[in-house]
C-alpha cells in the first residue's frame, strides 16, 4: 500500500505543469524514504531528476517499492481538478494498476476522488555522479526566467560563461546579437533577490535555449534557481522546493565538431 | 557549427 498526503497540494499541480511538456510520461518510483522520477526527453537530450522526499510529506507510508507508470499530461488533466489550497492524497495498491488521487477542500465540504490509470513502461536509468561543478549561480528565478526568455527571442542557442566578472549569457540570430551580464549581488535585502556565484575555474558552455526556456516553467515552484556547470558535462537547474525536495533539469551541452 | 550532445553520452546506464 502506498499513500503520502500534502496539505499544500498546489505544489503538485505546479510540479506536473513544469515536467509535462518535457516528457510526457515517465515512473514515479515510491519507496520508504519518498517519491522519485527520473526521466527524459524524447530525444535524449535533457533529463528530469525529481526528489520529495518521505518527510516532506505530511503523511507518507509505502509498503513495497513500487513503480507508478505515469502519462503526464493525464496526470495533469486530473490535477487542474484540484483547487489551490486543496490537501492531495496519493493512494496506490500494491500492483495496482492504477493511481487514486483525493482532493479535500480547506473547508472540508467538498472531496472528490479522480483515479489515473498506470501505464507499464520500461525506463532506463541513468547513474548521475555527484559533482564538483566549476561555477554554481544562485540567481532569482524569475530573473533567469527573463533571461531565457528574452534570449530565445533573438537566437537557438546560449554560451553561457563563468568567469570572475560575473556569468554572462550570449546568443544571437537573423536580428543580431545579446549578452546579459549578472554579477555576485547580496545588496538585496530578501536573501531570494540576491544573486551568488561561486566559481571555482572560468567555463563556458552552450546549449540549447528552448529546453533552458522550458526548464523554467518550474519558476513558481521557487524563489530561487541554481546553475551547476562543468566543462564538458550536462549544466543543472535546480529549484528547491521547500523542504520537500527538488526538480533538477540537466541539459546536455552542445559538442563542436 | 555543434552537434546537439545526448544525455546517454555524459551519463550511463544503470
């Protein structure tokens, strides 16, 4: 048996919103330490690495590891049933061939129950090495939210460049040319309005703008964004969510020939 | 002009 309630259940809806344009369906793993998913694109070029972890929870127990075959855009058709400020709960039995989600008003006059079928899908895991990334960049997002944005109105494709002045993000196209410059910023006095860049050694990478620009419909999910990026290796977007856990983007840099 | 990297080249399989 597994169930995990979540007195916050806007936090789903917000959740399966940023995920289901990028991959349309996926497992959600369940054990006794929480819920994960790890999944790709179609195209293999990005992955989706999901953490809520057990205590995170208001209520969770699971029974046996399970893993929940998910279409996400039928997910999503259910949640946009659930209104804002109502609890969720998740409830599965083992093997089950289905999902049953409850939604309960603040007010406790209105519940409804909507049961997702489960799909069988095979998904390949992927061992991410914990890393020492060259430059981590904490900024707002919905600061990096505008960065993409504006961006992938001018060009396909972003240099993104650490160095000590600052991490800039360059691109260009049939219009011309764009370079935004952020700099280490702790003026702000809200710590989610600063901007902090550790830098360990000068990098610069390029990628894709449309998946960064797709990454960031995670924005409402929290203040703030990180950027982990390695010479040669997949940069990472991370957005906390609460003590729950965290969504974590990874997009693989583009190669020169 | 660079080729699009795939995520299975940085990372394996389990």
């Amino acid at each position: 048996m597994f169930e995990a309630r979540i007195t916050q259940g806007s936090v789903l809806k917000k959740l399966v919103e940023a995920l289901k344009e990028l991959v349309t369906e996926g497992n959600f793993d369940v054990s006794n330490t929480g819920l994960s998913l790890q999944a790709m694109d179609s195209s293999h070029v990005c992955l989706v690495s999901l953490t809520l972890r057990e205590d995170g929870f208001d209520h969770f127990r699971c029974d046996r590891n399970m893993a929940m075959g998910i279409h996400f855009g039928n997910l999503s058709k259910i949640l946009k049933c659930a209104g804002n400020e109502d609890t969720i709960t998740l409830k599965a039995e083992d093997n089950a061939d289905q999902l049953t989600l409850m939604f309960e008003a603040p007010s406790q006059d209105r519940i409804s129950d909507f049961d997702l079928k489960l799909m069988s899908i095979e998904s390949e895991h992927l061992g991410i090495p914990d890393q020492d990334y060259s430059a981590e960049v904490k900024l707002p997002s919905s600061e990096y939210q505008r960065i993409v944005r504006d961006l992938t109105s001018i060009g396909d494709t972003v240099l993104i460049s650490a160095t000590k002045e600052g991490i800039k993000f360059s691109t260009s196209g049939d219009v011309g040319t764009a370079n935004i410059t952020l700099r280490h910023n702790t003026t702000p006095e809200k710590p989610e309005e600063q901007t902090f860049i550790d830098l360990k050694e000068p990098v610069a990478l390029t990628f894709a703008l449309r998946y960064l620009n797709n990454f960031s419909k995670a924005t409402p999910l929290a203040p703030q964004v990180k950027l982990s990026l390695t010479k040669d290796l997949p940069i990472v977007v991370e957005y906390q969510v609460g003590e729950l856990g965290s969504v974590r983007f990874y997009l693989a840099p583009k190669i020169d020939d | 002009k660079a080729n699009q990297g795939r995520m299975d080249t940085f990372f394996t399989a389990l």
